[in-house]
C-alpha cells in the first residue's frame, strides 16, 4: 500500500498518545499540551503519515482563524519517511481548510530539513541544545566555567524550589521578561514576550513544571519546563541581575537536570539559540549538551485576496 497523508480533526486522547509513542522525548507531542494549546485558543489537529494504514509519523498542529488569515501552526515538525507526501500533503491540507499562514517550527524536532518554495516567506537557521540525562554523572560533562559558576551558587546558598503558586508564577514572568530585555539591548531581534496566560496553561494542564533558585524567599532564577513521560524542555527562563554574579542560572538548570534524571527522563532539551544569541550558545553547550542544527519557517498560503488585505493591513499598520 502507498504511503498517505491524513489529519484528523478533534484528535482524542488515543489519537494523540499514539504521536506521543513516536516521540515519547518530545514534550510538544502530548496530551497535555493540546490541553495547553486548546486553554491558549487553538483548534487542535492531528496530521498523520501512514505506511499501509499504520501511523509512522505524525505531529500536533494548531489552528487558528482571524478577521482576514487563519494560521496553521506546528510547534515540533516531526521525522518523516516521506518528505515529498509530507509537506505536499500539508499544503493541500492548508489549502483545502482555507489556510492563508502555515508557521512550522522545530521546537524539541531531531530533525527538520522545510523545503524552499514560492510560498515560503521566511526562514531560520537555529540550534538546539540536548542534555543525555542517561549520562551518569552530568557535572563530569559540564564544563570549567560552568562548574565554578554552579559552585559559586551553593555557596552563595542558593537553594531549589519546585512551586505553582501565584506569586511565583508571576515572578517567573517577570524574570523572564527581564531576560529577554537584556537580549534585546544586546541586539539581538527578540520578538517574543513570557505571558501569565501561557504560564498558567502550561501548570493548570500539568504539561510543565516551574523551578526556582531562592535564598531567604528571594527568587535568583526561574525556569518553566514542559514534560513528557521520558524528556523535558526548557521553555522559557529567567534570571535576575543579582543571580546572574552568583551563578543562579547555571545553578536552576544543573539542579532541574538532576531532578529529571531521578525521575528517570532521558532527554533535557536546554531550548534553541539563534546564529546572533553567541552568549546563549555558550551558557547551553557549557552545560555539556549536544548542538541540534535545526530550521523553521513560514509559509503564505492564501489566495490573492488573502495577500492582497494582508498587505494592506500591513500599511495601515506602518
């Protein structure tokens, strides 16, 4: 039988664990975080490939429709054993669905390789930074610098809080958007922002959990993972200046990697890095992780009315 492309409108729960046993690493292929996209206003779509009826590869995606475009987004493309029946599948997919913005990303992906067509708008390079938790002792993998940093943190008496209420979640937000500042005075294009909502949909559907360096009720560092059965992925962080001298970062990421090594996780994916974000690159690959090479883009798939208005809201915006 020919291999098939297939999406699935309203996935339940079995559809979805079944994409979830493909991939059971990949935090962006579970139950929970539908939920969590769902909380976020998303529809949520199952698209498949299958070899003789049997799923072989499949991915979650999420849909959602504004006043001119509806967008179609994939958070983690997945490894296919067709690309040519994947991506063409999921451009009729867009197509016959009234689709005008297909975003596919790569977050927590092994592979993505997106094809260069008329439709793409835009593309990046990225990388990845994978922690092997099956590595029996992480700080022997850590490097120099790192080592100093995290001993600076314990002796600074800095200790690790796992928490889920309000203040902390609010604390989180805060020291990761303070993060993100400090990136955008360096240069870097940062167009991204840590929201409450996304917080607490990722804690209410239990799809992540919320670590925090603290000494004497004061939070250093802050880091929002998501889960699956045998991976994590640090999903956004934070850290204030005073913890970025005492080490407070490197001190809430070695401390979650042990935690998840405990529990028994595989993989603990430190998140992405763009070309620009060299000091990002260095703190993650210092932590004695492997460098994913990755990529994401966009595509325009609307018709020429779609395009047209689109341009024009862009203008009125300018």
């Amino acid at each position: 039988m020919p291999i098939t492309f297939r999406s699935i409108d309203s996935p339940g729960a079995d559809v979805i664990t079944s994409i979830a046993d493909l991939d059971p690493t990949n935090p962006f292929a579970t139950n929970e975080y539908a939920m969590v996209r769902r909380q976020l206003g998303a529809e949520v779509l199952v698209i498949v490939v299958e070899d003789g009826g049997r799923i072989v590869s499949g991915c979650l995606s999420f849909l959602t429709r504004g006043r001119i475009n509806s967008r179609l987004e994939i958070t983690s493309l997945p490894k296919t054993i067709d690309d040519t029946v994947f991506w063409e599948g999921l451009f009729d997919e867009c197509r016959s669905r009234g689709v005008s913005v297909l975003s596919a990303n790569s977050f927590a992906s092994a592979v993505a390789a997106i094809p260069e067509t008329r439709q793409r708008v835009s593309f990046k390079q990225r990388s990845e930074y994978a922690l092997d938790l099956t590595v029996p002792d992480l700080s022997k993998i850590m490097n120099r610098r790192h080592r100093r940093q995290l001993s600076a943190a314990r002796s600074a008496g800095l200790e690790m809080k796992q928490v889920d209420d309000g203040l902390s979640r609010d604390t989180h937000v805060r020291l990761s958007n303070l993060s993100l500042d400090r990136r955008r005075r360096r240069g870097e294009s940062i167009d991204v922002e840590t929201s409450r909502e996304q917080v607490d949909a990722f804690l209410d559907c239990h799809a992540g959990q919320l670590f925090q360096a603290v000494r004497n009720n004061e939070v250093f560092s802050s880091l929002l993972i998501a889960k699956s059965r045998s991976g994590a992925y640090g999903q956004s962080s934070g850290t204030s200046e005073h913890g970025r001298d005492i080490g407070a970062s490197h001190f809430v990421f070695s401390e979650t990697a042990a935690l998840m090594q405990i529990e028994g996780l595989k993989i603990f994916n430190l998140g992405g890095a763009d070309e620009n974000s060299s000091g990002l690159q260095e703190f993650k690959a210092g932590m004695g992780t492997t460098r994913v090479e990755l990529e994401s883009a966009e595509f325009f798939t609307g018709n020429f009315f779609n395009k047209v208005v689109t341009r024009a809201s862009a203008l009125l915006r300018g």
